[in-house]
C-alpha cells in the first residue's frame, strides 16, 4: 500500500470554508497542523483569529519547512481562481463518494485544493467541486477527515518528507526520546 513515491510535483492546498457559531480556536489550528505535518503547502482560512498565524510561523521556524497561512475573505474567490489555475476541488462531506472509491482518481491529479468545512457548508461547494468526497457517511470532524484524506492520497509518504530549516528534528526511535537540535546565533 506504501510502495508509491511521494510525487515531487503534487501540490497540495487547504481551504477551510463555512461559519461557524463560535470561533473554534483550537480546531482551526489543528486544521493547519494537520495540513502541514500531513505534506500540504498552504491553508487558506476565513474569520480566524490572527494569533493562529503566529502559532504555525512557530512550528514552522523550530520544525522547519515553509507552510503558509494565507487569512482570506470569501472561499468562493479562492476555489475559482485555484480551479482556474488547473487545481481540482476535493471537497470532504460525509454525503459525498466513499474515500474508498474516489481515492485511485485523486492520487492521480497534480494540484489538489482540499476542502473542509467548519459548520455550516454553503449548498454552492458541492457544484464547485469536482470531488465530493465521504471518509465514510457518518458525521465526525474536518480534522480526521483531512488527515485520512491526505494519508490516502500521498500513501503515507508524506511522513518522509523533508521540513528544511528546521531547528529540531526528530530522529524516530522506539523508546525515549531522539531529538537533534541545530546551533543558532538567535
Ligand atoms: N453538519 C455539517 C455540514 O453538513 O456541513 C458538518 C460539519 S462537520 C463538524 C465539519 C466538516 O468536517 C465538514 O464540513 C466536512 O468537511 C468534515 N467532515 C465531517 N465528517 C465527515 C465525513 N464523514 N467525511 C468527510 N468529511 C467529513
């Protein structure tokens, strides 16, 4: 299941979309966690509290890799303009096909926007995207349902990806703790 390589030309983006009753602070930002450790490049969100920018810009500089957090007004000019730029819509809803059956035609595109859902989803996603996609039909969270979406589309060879910068990296071990640490001046 793991035999593919982590295509060096997949481009992968996250939009998180939808209003929410009350901010979700802590969601949002293991929305963008889940992204980046999960080899996204970039999430784009709306009515966030700016301080999540600032707690992914510390992950980045002590784990290293270029992540962004881009804060957005409306989704909708997002998921035009990336849909005009050649990227497919992956939109994840528990109504949509089974990951199981969608997964073989969506590792095979190239730029991939990945759509999740805060609350209420607006009707108009499910025209825009050319994948409407269920981790199975009952509902959970946009935060296991990335992650299972981006484990599937990569074969868990995003966990081989290199984070370059990084001021710590972890060397896999199966007890303790391995951790390298890289000499600043700052
Ligand atoms: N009732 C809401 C709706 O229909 O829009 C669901 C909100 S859910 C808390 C937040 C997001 O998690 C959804 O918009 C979707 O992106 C994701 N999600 C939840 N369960 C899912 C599932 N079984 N498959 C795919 N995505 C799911």
């Amino acid at each position: 299941m793991h035999g593919k390589e982590l295509r060096k030309h997949l481009v992968i983006e996250v939009v998180r979309i939808g209003q929410r009753l009350v901010r979700d602070d802590r969601v949002t930002t293991h929305v963008a966690l889940v992204s980046r450790g999960f080899g996204a490049e970039r999430i784009y969100m709306t009515e966030v509290n700016p301080e999540i920018k600032d707690t992914i810009g510390k992950i980045n500089n002590t784990w290293g890799g270029n992540f962004e957090v881009e804060f957005i007004e409306k989704w909708k000019t997002i998921v035009k303009k990336k849909k005009d730029e050649g990227f497919k819509i992956v939109h994840l809803s528990m109504y949509g096909e089974s990951i199981n059956d969608a997964q073989e035609k969506i590792q095979e595109e190239e730029n991939l926007l990945i759509v999740v859902g805060a609350e209420k989803v607006p009707r108009e996603i499910y025209e825009l995207a050319d994948y409407n996609v269920g981790v199975g039909s009952q509902p959970h969270s946009e935060i296991s349902a990335l992650a299972i979406l981006l484990d599937r589309i990569q074969n868990g060879k995003q966990f081989e990806k290199e984070f370059p910068n990084a001021k710590r990296k972890i060397i896999p071990t199966k007890h303790g703790k391995n951790v390298q640490v890289k000499e600043t001046r700052d």
